[in-house]
C-alpha cells in the first residue's frame, strides 16, 4: 500500500482542503504548531516543494515518529487533550486517512453512522425512529444504550495494531508509517518532556476518526447478526433497539463481554441496560440517545438542555426587537404589531434559521413543535407586558398573534419538508 503515498494528486486534494480552511480563517497562515517558521501560509506557498519532500521521504524510508504539542480542551464542558502535528505532518496524516478509508470502508458495517461520508447522527436517530414505529403497539421494547469511558483515549495499542494485522500487510512500510503515527511522540503539558504516546489515539489528527470506526468494527457485524433487534453506534455511543426478549439478554451480554475483550469499559451514569417499555400502555416513556430524546411511540423531540438552548436564543431576539422599538414609545398592542412584523424578518437573517432547519429535519414530534409555538407567543407577551398571565394570552391568543403575522414552527417544519416553493415565499413575507 506505500505506493498508494507516493500519487501527487493526494496530496494536493490535502493543499485544496487547506486552502479553504485559509480562506475561511485568515489568522490561520501565520499560525505555526512545531516548527518555529513553517507556517501555513509557508505551506500553501511551497506546495510543490513539500509533496516532493514528503514522498522522497516516503519512498527512502526516512520517516520519523511525528512530533505533536500536547494541549488541554474544553469540548461539551469536558476537559480532553488535544495533539497539534506540524502542517506538512497534517497533509501526510490526511492522505492517511483518505487511503485507510477507501480501504476500509467496503468492511464497515451499515450500523455504522460516525465519520462515514453522506451519514451523520441524525441519520441513526430517523431509522431508529422508523423501525420503532413500525413495532406493533401490543409489543415491548426492550433499549439497550451503552457510552464507553473514554473511548478514544483507552484503546490499547497492541489489540488495535493486532486487529490491523489482519487486513495490512506488516512488512509493508505503509504498516511502519501508520504504526509511528499512531505512537507519536508529544510534548507533555505538565512535565513539558518528550513522551512516546503508549495508548489511545493520536487526538487532532486525520487518522483518529477512522482508527476508533476500525477498532470495533467487529462488534457492529456481531450485533448485526441478532434478529428482530436495531442496532446503530456512533463513535462510542452505542444503541440497540427489539422486541424480543431473549435477544435483548444476548445482546447485553455480547457487549459486556465484548468491552471486557477490549480491554474498555461503559460509563456507569450513562448506561441503560436493558430498559422496558410498553409501547401501548406508555406513550410518554422516553430515552436520550445523540443529545436528542427518543419517545417510545418513535416521536423524536429536543432533549431538556437543547430545547432551554433554543427557547433562549428565541427569547434573546424577541427582547432584543423590543429594545430597538423602545425609542419609538408604541402602545402594547403597536409593540406587538412592530415585535411580530421584525420577527418575522429577522428570524430568518440569523443563525437561529439554520439552527432550526437542522430540527425540521430530524424532530417529527409534531406535538414539541405546536408546544413551542405556544410558548413563543406567551413569551412575546410576557416581554411587552413584562410579566406572565393568563388573562393576556386569553386576550391574545396564539390564533390571534397568527393573524397579526407570528410565524408557526409547526407550520415552517411542515413547508421545510414539503420541499415545495411555498417556504422561500414564506421567507419573502409573501405567504
């Protein structure tokens, strides 16, 4: 496979991504990681020169055990470390990547949902909508939900180079490159020394994606093989959905066993064993998987935290339209008419639209999104009445507001998925 390294044209798809990257950030050609001089921006310029250097390298059999910088983040309220490589390292890393997953992709089960091309979270959450309501309401559901701890940071280097060793070639260099990538050396944050990386994967490279699908990409043809069941994982979020009892008992036990195999283990807080659910008798029970939450009934609708998040940012610009017609001294009922009518313009020149179009696609609750209209329109009251109550929403009821132009979330879904020309005029102020 080391010849696969050796074609120019990899490596310039690489330059190409990071030309854009430039482009959308400026800042980032003058940003240097490793060396004290090599830029991006000294990158992009010397394009030729660095290809023909790192395949020369390549083809002498000169490379070297990368050298990394170890950094300390906060990704969703965790502290994770980070590795930044040099840009040249970078452009080898993401040739990498994209020979492993042509190489790798024909192998992967369709279970399969993280970092693959053309699929993302919420294609997992809408089959497993799918295969929930088509369940017989008379049946039980059985969820099985599994998180393993640190997932990419535990995995143990001789189970992953073993399981390799079945499908690359070891005296292969290609094997050699990847191996020195995968045990990189960094520099330590809290002994600033030089450290061989002995476990896990190489965290902000190309590779690391597709080395955490690689690694338990027997376990998703495993549990394919169990009938009446749907299963899908997503990194090291794992979830299985049936109907039948003892496969529900043979799956959680094919997981466990599996981890332990692994040398992993599932996080205790975050983990669902096997929880049961009446699909007839209890329509509101409910489980969160992927930051959304799943109903029993197939329904899927924003989890607490993200719903707060969207209801915020809608709130946020309703106050700030109140804030701008401050200045003009209107009655309650013209700060109405002047809210609603800016509302309806800016909802969709912000971020907010977006955020939204996101939802339409994936939350078919049709009752969460009727809910948040009303809420919408009890919040614009309460902002220009300043407090809350019943007698104003009587008095201004939700069809009302409607007829004074207060746009419907349920309404903008249902024209989002119609596909037709019907929400571009809606946008226009046309409809």
């Amino acid at each position: 496979m080391i010849e696969q390294l050796y074609k120019k044209d990899l490596y310039i798809k690489q330059f190409e991504k990071l030309t854009v990257k430039a482009n959308a950030a400026p800042w980032l050609l003058e940003k240097h990681y490793i060396s004290e001089s090599i830029t991006l921006g000294w990158v992009l310029r010397n394009r030729d020169l660095v290809i023909n250097e790192i395949i020369r390298t390549l083809k002498e059999h000169k490379y070297h055990t990368p050298l990394a910088l170890e950094k300390e983040v906060i990704v969703d309220d965790k502290k994770r470390l980070l590795y930044h490589f040099d840009w040249h390292e970078k452009i080898l890393q993401g040739v990498m990547a994209d020979v492993l997953t042509s190489f790798f992709e024909p192998l992967f089960s369709d279970s399969l949902y993280s970092y693959r091309r053309g699929r993302g979270p919420y294609d997992t959450l809408t089959k497993l909508s799918k295969f929930i309501k088509s369940i017989d309401d008379d049946k039980t559901i059985f969820v099985i939900k599994k998180d393993i701890v640190g997932y990419g940071d535990n995995i143990q280097h001789d189970l992953l180079f073993k399981l390799l060793e079945k499908h690359l070639d070891k005296e292969d260099y290609f094997f050699q490159v990847l191996t020195n990538i995968i045990k990189f050396q960094y520099k330590s944050t809290d002994t600033s020394k030089l450290e061989i990386k002995q476990m896990g994967l190489p965290t902000g490279s190309s590779i690391n994606n597709l080395m955490a699908n690689v690694f338990l990409y027997e376990l998703d043809h495993e549990l394919d093989g169990f009938k009446n069941s749907c299963y899908f994982r997503y990194g090291d979020d794992i979830c299985v959905v049936t109907y039948d009892k003892i496969s529900a008992e043979n799956i959680e036990s094919t997981l466990n066993h599996y981890v332990v195999d692994k040398k992993l283990e599932f996080k205790k807080e975050k983990e669902i064993n096997i929880q049961i659910c009446k699909k007839k008798a209890n329509k509101v029970d409910s489980f969160k998987y992927l930051g959304l939450v799943m109903n029993v009934n197939g329904d899927i609708s924003l989890s607490p935290d993200k719903d707060k998040e969207l209801k915020a940012e809608v709130r946020r610009l309703i106050v700030k339209i109140k804030m701008m017609l401050r200045p003009l001294n209107l009655s309650k009922e013209k700060q109405i008419e002047g809210i609603i009518k800016s509302y309806r313009v800016l909802l969709f020149k912000t971020g907010l639209y977006s955020q939204l179009c996101t939802y339409f696609s994936i939350l078919n609750d049709e009752c969460y999104w009727g809910k948040l209209d009303l809420w919408t329109a009890k919040t614009l009251l309460a902002v220009v009445y300043k407090h809350q109550t019943d007698k104003n929403f009587k008095k201004l009821s939700f069809t009302k507001l409607r007829k004074k132009g207060l746009p419907s979330f349920l309404h903008m879904r249902r024209l989002f998925l119609d596909k037709s020309d019907r929400l571009r005029k809606y946008k226009n102020l046309n409809l």
